[in-house]
C-alpha cells in the first residue's frame, strides 16, 4: 500500500501502517493525545485555522488535525463510489432482459392432403345379339318390289329382326339408294319424289334387306 504512509513507533522503532492507531509489536500508541499550547498573555487561545503557535524554545505546538481521521474519510468516500457503481451495475443488469423482445413462435399449420377422387366405376356392356336375318313387309308380307306414285299418300313399310331382341341391342336404320326418286324416314314411312327406281334399305346388326320402288311418271 505504496499511498498510506508509515509511522515509526517511538517506543520500540518499528515501522507501521497509519492506519492502526498502535504499533502492532509493542502496543504503544501511535500519537499522545495533543495538549495545547499554553495560552498567550491575556489568556487567549488561537483562533480556528491560524497557524501554530511557536514555543517559547521555537518549536511549533502539535497540530490539532488527527491523521487518522483523514485517511478514514478516504476510505469512506471509496466505499460510497464503490456502493453508487454496483448499485447501477445491478440496475442495468435487471433492466436489460425486459427490455429484450420476446420472440413469438410462429404457428404450425398442417397441410391437409386433398381427397383422392373416387373413379367412377364403368358400366358393363351389355352383351350384344347377333342379327341373324331382316325383311321387309308391308301389312305382313314380305315385300320386294312395289310402285309408289308422285302425291300419292306415303306408304308405310316395317322391317322385321329375327331374333326379335336383336332390336334391343342393335338400332334398326332405313335409307333410301336416291331421295331424288323415293324419301324413307326412321320409321320406315316412304314417300315418292321424281319418277325412276330407287331402293329402300333396312339394316340392324350389320343386316340389310331391301325392296325395288318404282316412281311412274306423273300422266
């Protein structure tokens, strides 16, 4: 401790620290309790902060300061820093984290797959009949040449499917060779348009059958 001076002891003359108050070897104490300066004529004592009085011999009289007292000031004022700096060291240590942002975790979200569609299911066939044989009748018979005249009334012919539920499975279809001569419908109703030979035709199944038509010309 380099900035607190040494008193030697003016008993045993050991050196030691100003701050003990007596010498650590011998217990003398460090510094008489200083008696004052007999009082000038007049009985005056000196006033507060003169300086000392000399002696009848010359000597100054001993301070009234006390060492010791300075140096416990020193400390005390030492101390008080010390306390004000951990005191703010403490405060800004508790003030920091609060004012630290608390972080929000973010939310997790699922993802939900979508439905997988369900196929619609194919529908079976139907097994289809065969067509043996078709023919075309007009009230019954079996019809293979006829004549149909301009502007007579339509003539309305019927195609029979053997075997009957052949129709079931397979369309029954009429076309004429030349609509220019003779028209036939779905339905097998024949019309007469320009004189000449025209064929009508029914087919089911791959299956046709077909009678002449002669158209005369109008007299």
């Amino acid at each position: 401790m380099g900035f607190i001076p040494e008193i030697t002891c003016r008993h045993c003359g050991n050196k030691y620290s100003a701050i003990h108050s007596r010498c650590p070897s011998c217990g003398t104490p460090r510094k008489q309790t200083a008696s004052r300066a007999p009082a000038a004529a007049g009985g005056e004592e000196p006033a507060a902060g003169a300086a000392p009085r000399r002696t009848a011999s010359g000597g100054k009289t001993t301070p009234l300061f006390n060492s010791n007292t300075k140096w416990q000031f020193i400390f005390g004022c030492i101390l008080v820093v010390l306390v004000i700096v951990a005191v703010i060291i403490l405060i800004s240590a508790s003030l920091g984290p609060a004012s630290k942002p608390v972080e929000t975790p973010e939310p997790t979200v699922e993802v939900t797959p979508p439905p997988t569609p369900t196929p619609t299911p194919t529908p079976t066939p139907e097994p289809t009949i065969p067509v043996t044989s078709v023919s075309i009748t007009f009230l019954g018979s079996p019809l293979k040449e006829f004549t149909q005249r301009i502007g007579a009334d339509p003539l309305q012919l019927k195609a029979d499917v053997y075997p009957v539920e052949a129709v079931t499975t397979a369309k029954l279809e009429w076309r004429s060779s030349d609509e220019s001569i003779i028209k036939v419908d779905d339905t097998g109703l024949v019309t007469a348009v320009g004189p000449g030979w025209a064929e009508i035709i029914a087919e089911c199944g791959g299956v046709a059958a077909s009678c002449k038509v002669w158209v005369p010309n109008p007299s």
